[in-house]
C-alpha cells in the first residue's frame, strides 16, 4: 500500500475532490448569517396536503417505523403505477418495474451506478442538477455535456448539431430533466423526439428525471411530455420522480424508478446497498398523496404559477433580465442590464447588498462562459416571502 506523498495531503478519492460543498449549502448560509430572504435553495415553506400529514402521523402511531419491503411497500408501488398511467398513460407493473428509492436522488444515482462500467459517456444537458455530474463521477463514467442556450426570444433550447455530436461508440445513458431545473425550460415534443431518435440509433437507455413533472405552465411552449411515451423508448427508459417537489415534502426523500423489469432490476441491485429502504411512515402518506383528485394537482400548478408571475414581474422592475420559464419552482436572469458581468460574484455579495439570497447557474455548466451572467430565483415560496423579496430587490 502507498502512503500518502507531502503533495498528496486529501485522504478523499481523486474522482470526488473536484466536487466541494453543493452551491446551495452555501448560499443558505449566507442567508442565514445576513437575515436575507432565501430564493436561492428550492424547498418550499409550507407544508403538503393535510391528508398525506394526517396519513403520516397515522402510520407513525400505528407501528409502521420498521425497514419496509425493499423494493417499496406494495400499497406506494401501488399508488406510483397507478399516477403513471392516470396522467401519462404508461403502464408500469408494480411488482418489478417499480422500485421506491429515498429521493429522486437515489434513484438517479443508483441508475447510473447499476447501468455504467467506469469509461461509459452520459450525454446530459447543461446546466445540469448538481448530484448528476457527482454520480456520474462516482460511477467512473464520463459525462458528454449539450448546453442549453437562452434564444434571442429567451427560451432555453440546444443545437441539435451539438447533440448529435455529442453522441458516440461510448454513449451508455441520456440524463434528461423536463422540466428543467435551474431553467425552467420545459422539453417539447419535437426536442424530445431528437432525444429519443438518438439513443435508439446509438443503442442508449434514457434516465429521465421528472420530479417537476405536475409543474407546467399555461404559457410553456408544450404540456410535460414523459420520454418514454415516445415510440420505443419505454423498453429503454428509467422514468424517476419523487413525492418531494409535488407534495412539498423536500425532507422526506421519498421517491420512486419505474421502467422495464430488466433496468429496474440492476438499479435494485445498486439501491439495495446504498439505502436498502428509507421512510417507513411516509410511504403510505405517499401513497396517499398520489391518489389526491385532479383538484389537488390543478390547484398547486395554479398556486405555483401565480407566484411565478408575482417574482417575475418584481425581478423585470428590479432591473433584471428575466428569461422565461415554463414550469418547475424556478426562473433565471441575466444580470447584464444591473452591469453584472460574474453570477458568483453577484449572488455572494446580493445577501449584503439587499438581503436576498440566490443561486449562480454557472456552477451547473462544464463551459464556465455559458452560465456566467445567469442567476436562478426560486419561487416555491409564500407570497408574503416573495413580496419583501421584491421589495428589497428593488430598493
Ligand atoms: C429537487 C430535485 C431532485 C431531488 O429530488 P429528491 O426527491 O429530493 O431526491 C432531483 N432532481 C431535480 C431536477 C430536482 O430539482
């Protein structure tokens, strides 16, 4: 065995030093230190829908605070098949092409480390969720970024050149997110129908993480498309979710992988070791909760719109650019007209400057000038939030 060199002092492996605390850690830090009001992370600050709480309280009063089945407890397997095909028409069988896993998270990690030898490419768009390119690096594989660009109208697209090009003998999976966090760009059918051409031309799985999948505009350019309803991509797509964003749980980390038996099989294979369970007596609440009526659903998109608007026009008064978003919890903006030309430098002095938080894009780019101006405010918070927000951005 080698011993450590006097240039070698970091006990931790070489594949994970590039990756220091997440942005969002910081940033929330610094809200907390300065009072300032915090649109950086993205947790909501109020609570998901009374019954999935009653349910939980339930469950926790009634002995359900032991390891659940591993794959999930059938009543949430249930319930997960069950919400797939009431909204999006696919049919996922519960025993075996339905694994609940703790979070989005999870499931994103354990697919990539079940479907990935060390030296794979993981084509992904960038800017990109900041656990993807850690995962990809935990596998040893090799991430081949396509970046989204704002238009001069302002929605996010790609060059499907680049995306093509970025296709290769190597390619193994496609990580999609749609909607798109941090861009609030939602995915439509045409750019997913490139997507869905590519992999089968390369023979690649699709990983496609839909935990904003109930939050779509009614100006986004198309409704939420899942990857895997487009011809031939059922047989070879991960679909992930989580109860976390939907149902305004964040700190559960209760989410679920659906997909044919054969690739959920070898995700099982990873997530059983890394986890085996979590929740115990959140999944029934989850299960719960993903029965709600339309109402439920239709009453949270409206929710989450109306305060969209309500930090969007406050952002346009502030002086920003505002770019478009289509769904998820968040917007970005191009700082150029306020004279910022460095995203990192704006969001670590805003706190001070006018006691608000918010998030640097560029962290989520591989070509550090693509994201440099762009700065991602969160909206998922209460309209009160949102209103001194905007009346500190403007002063
Ligand atoms: C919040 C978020 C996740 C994490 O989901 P968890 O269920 O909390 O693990 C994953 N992907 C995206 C794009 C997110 O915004």
């Amino acid at each position: 065995m080698s011993s450590p060199t006097a240039t070698d002092t970091d006990p931790g492996v070489r594949r994970m030093r590039p990756f220091g605390t997440t942005i969002f850690a910081e940033m929330s830090a610094l809200a907390v230190r300065t009072g300032a009001v915090n649109l950086g992370q993205g947790f909501p600050d109020t609570d998901g829908p009374p019954e999935m709480l009653e349910a939980a309280a339930e469950a926790l009063r009634t002995g359900h605070n032991q390891y659940p089945p591993g794959p999930g407890i059938p009543a949430l397997r249930a319930a997960v098949a069950e919400h797939q095909r009431r909204f999006w028409g696919l049919a996922y069988d519960p025993d075996g092409e339905v694994l609940v896993t703790a979070g989005a998270t999870e499931a994103v990690a354990a697919t990539i480390l079940g479907l990935c030898e060390p030296g794979d490419e993981v084509v992904c768009f960038e800017p990109y969720y900041d656990s993807y390119a850690a995962s990809i690096a935990l596998a040893g594989a090799v991430r081949r970024p396509v970046t989204l660009r704002p238009s001069a109208g302002g929605r996010y697209g790609f060059d499907p050149d680049e995306l093509r090009a970025a296709f290769g003998p190597r390619t193994r999976l496609v990580l999609l997110n749609s909607p798109h966090n941090p861009t609030g760009k939602v995915f439509t059918r045409a750019e997913l129908a490139q997507v869905a051409e590519l992999c089968q031309e390369y023979g690649a799985y699709a990983v496609t993480d839909e935990v904003y999948e109930h939050l779509v505009f009614s100006d986004a350019a198309d409704v939420h498309v899942p990857l895997a309803t487009l011809p031939g991509m059922r047989e070879r797509t991960v679909r992930i979710s989580s109860a976390g964003k939907t149902f305004s749980c964040t700190g559960w980390k209760v989410g679920w992988a659906s997909g044919p038996a054969e690739l959920v099989t070898a995700v099982t294979r990873v997530k059983q070791f890394l986890t085996y369970v979590n929740g115990a007596p959140f999944q029934p609440a989850v299960a719960v909760a993903l029965g709600l009526p339309d109402s439920y659903y239709e009453g949270f998109r409206a929710g989450l719109e109306a305060r969209r608007d309500q930090l969007v026009a406050g952002l346009g008064d502030a002086g920003f650019r505002v770019l478009p978003s289509e769904g998820t919890y968040f917007v970005t903006t191009d700082i150029t007209p306020l004279g910022g030309t460095d995203g990192m430098e704006f969001c670590r002095t805003l706190p001070e400057r006018c006691g608000v938080a918010a998030v640097p894009t560029e962290v989520f780019y591989d070509d550090p000038e693509a994201g440099k101006r762009l700065v991602r405010f969160a909206f998922c918070k209460r309209p009160e939030v949102i209103d001194e927000a905007v009346r500190r951005l403007r002063g």
